[in-house]
C-alpha cells in the first residue's frame, strides 16, 4: 500500500470513529451501504420539473480513490436498500381500482406487525409508553404520511397524529381532496397511510435516539413492503434523513423527488412546526401539490 493511499485510509478511519463516538456512526454507515449497492440510473428530468437533487450525489471526479467510474446525479435519488424485492424495483400503480389488490394483500401483513409492534420490547420506550402506536390508514391510494413518533394524545390512544399537528395533517389532506389535486382519487385518513418513524413516545416528546431508530426502522421498511406506495410524504427531520439517507435541513430537503424502492418520495414540514411557525403552511401545501403531480405522472 502507497504512502498517499494508506494516508487516505487512516483519515477515512478517523472520521469513522468520531461519527461513532457521537452516536450517528452506525446510521450513516447504513446510509453509506444503501447508496453503494443502489444501482445507478440515468440522468432525466423529474416530470414535474424539480430541482435536481444532489443529496446522495458523489463528488464531481470522475473515478473514486479506487479508480472506479463514479455516476453522475440524476434529477431524482434512488434510495435502495439491499432488502428490495425486485417486485418493487418499478414505480408502484396508481388509483383505487389499480391498488386493490395491493390494498387487499397488505392487510394482514398490516395487521401482524400491529401485533409485533404492541408486543416490541426491544428498547426502553416500551418501559415508558402507554400504548404503541403501529399506524392507521391503508393501501388503497397509495399515499404514505410518515412522520417522527407519536406524542401524549397518541400514546394515549394508540393511534398516529390525533393530537393538535394531527388534526391539521387531518385539514391537509381533507384539503388535497376538496381541491381534487389527484382527480379519481377520494383523500381521507381511511385511504391514505399514516405512521411514524418511531412506534413509542419518546418521554417528554424528546427528539429519537439513533439506536431507537436502528431498532424501530425495520417495522416501518416492512409496513412500506406491505403497503407498496407509489408515493411517500417525509414529515419532518427524522423521517426524511431516514427514508432520504441524507442529512440536512427541511428547507434543503423539500421541493425535490426522491426515490424509495418502488415509490416517489417528497419532504415538507412536520405538521407540528407549522403549528409553531404559521410561514411554513403555504410551502407545506405548495409540497401537497408537488406529491399531486408526482402521484400522477410516472
């Protein structure tokens, strides 16, 4: 091994080991491999004409430190994990009449992981929580609300979003359908999905530990399996570092298409910070237009 190369190495380690230290190594690794083993794609415009997307990018050089050919961004991230079936690996159908079957097969493998959920020990929310909260909705628009973790009034009752940012997600997407942003479509609690990154409230609402999340994630990776979106709708930080496998701000995240195995996926404001900062409502619904255009175009 040369001077140089073996210079480059240890720095790489040393990086390693103070992303570990701080807690978030394991997840950025995980990160690292989804990207690596995704297949590159060619490069063309998102259909409703976004931005492109330079989050998983790799650097402007044309080959690696290993002298590999590096691909070139594309207007939409593919974020593939190694666990895809193929059946996934094209956009997912749209409309009710081309999902039922989805919507029928996804039932009881929504209703285990329910039962898997309520039964989870794995970490010490389930010490603290008085209910957990696996999701509520269905396949049938292929639409999925993915959020961070359930607070009091979810808790309390089992059940995503029902507290004060719930009821406003509730006006958002009752709003999409009195607008008919995705024409033959009827948006309700009851056709689209909703869920979080986390199945347990974290005490005192606090932000979720990354080893929460590396225990948590893999009950929400099986429900997306099961519910086959053909679009997914990051709300806030937690969810959109997980599902983008990025990291950055809502503001730098949002406005652009992404690409979860075999659905679109957008980012926008937790319904909660638009609570706290009523600006952040007119970006959110320009995002809810967005996800209409992507829904509707392959």
């Amino acid at each position: 091994m040369s001077d140089e190369l073996a210079h480059i190495v240890r720095g790489v380690r040393r990086a390693l080991e103070l992303e570990e230290a701080s807690g978030i190594g394991e997840l950025f690794a995980a990160s690292a491999e989804r990207a690596r083993r995704a297949p590159p794609s060619p490069a063309e415009p998102s259909p409703s004409g976004s931005p492109s997307v330079a989050a998983l990018a790799p650097t402007k050089s044309e080959v690696d430190l290993f002298g590999n050919p590096v691909p070139k961004a594309s207007a939409e991230v593919e974020v593939e994990t190694p666990q895809a079936p193929p059946s996934l690996s094209g956009l997912a159908p749209a409309g009710i009449a081309g999902r039922a079957e989805i919507r029928q097969a996804s039932l009881p493998v929504l209703q285990q992981l329910a039962k898997e959920i309520n039964a989870c020990r794995q970490c010490g929310l389930c010490e603290t929580r008085t209910n957990a909260v696996p999701g509520v909705g269905s396949a049938a628009s292929g639409i999925v609300f993915v959020g961070e973790a359930p607070g009091a009034e979810e808790d309390r009752r089992g059940e995503p979003f029902v507290g004060r940012a719930g009821e406003l997600l509730t006006k958002i997407i009752q709003a999409m359908d009195d607008a008919h942003l995705v024409p033959g479509v009827s948006l309700s609690r009851e056709s689209v999905y909703i869920c979080n990154v986390l199945k347990c409230r974290p005490p005192e609402n606090r932000n979720p530990l990354p080893h929460e999340i590396e225990l948590c994630s893999p009950y929400l990776e099986r429900q997306l399996a099961a519910l086959q979106p053909r679009i997914i709708c990051c709300l806030g930080k937690f969810a959109a570092e997980l599902l983008v496998g990025a990291k950055g701000t809502i503001g730098g995240l949002r406005g652009k298409v992404y690409r979860y195995r075999g659905a679109k996926l957008i980012v926008t404001y937790h319904p909660a910070a638009c609570l706290r900062n009523p600006a952040y409502k007119r970006p959110v619904w320009e995002d809810m237009q967005l996800l209409a255009r992507e829904y509707l175009t392959d």
